[in-house]
C-alpha cells in the first residue's frame, strides 16, 4: 500500500482510469457481438447496422488510448471483411 501523499494520489488516478477503460472495451466488445449475433440470425440489414455502428465505436476507443490504433485497425478491418463475405453469399 502506497504511504507518500504522491502515490495516494497515483493510486486514485489509476483506479479512476481503469475503470473508465473497463467500460469503454466492454462498449467495444458489445458492439462487435452485435456484429456477430447479426450474422448468426442470417440478418444482412441488422448486420451491416451494427457494423456501421462498430467501427466508430472501435475507433473511440483506441482515440482514448485504451487499445493501440494499430488492434483498431486490426479489428475493424476483419469485422469488415465478416460482414462483406456474409452479404455476398446471403
């Protein structure tokens, strides 16, 4: 446990941060299962809503530093190209 009136404060700001990226990867990771629950339920509209809803999600969640714009990147792309090959064989 921290004892300098410093690493109090560091404690606090890091259990503040954490809890905050917590809960934006946990928006992150609902919106791409909705992606995937989509296709599932053999949905082409449903599935291309939750995309377009997706990315910007992804792409807010690494602006804020919680993952790398590189894994966004990453994500959104195969998200992507899941959700054009389900359109094109449906």
């Amino acid at each position: 446990m921290a004892n300098h009136k410093s690493a109090l404060k560091r404690n606090r700001q890091n259990a503040v941060r954490r809890a905050r990226n917590r809960a934006n990867r946990t928006k992150m990771r609902n919106s791409i299962k909705a992606v995937d629950v989509a296709i599932e339920e053999n949905s082409v509209e449903n599935a291309q809503v939750a995309l377009k809803a997706a990315i910007p999600m992804i792409m807010k969640v690494a602006s804020k530093g919680t993952i790398k714009k590189e894994t966004a990147s990453r994500k959104i792309s195969r998200l992507t190209k899941r959700v054009n090959r389900f359109v094109a064989s449906a």
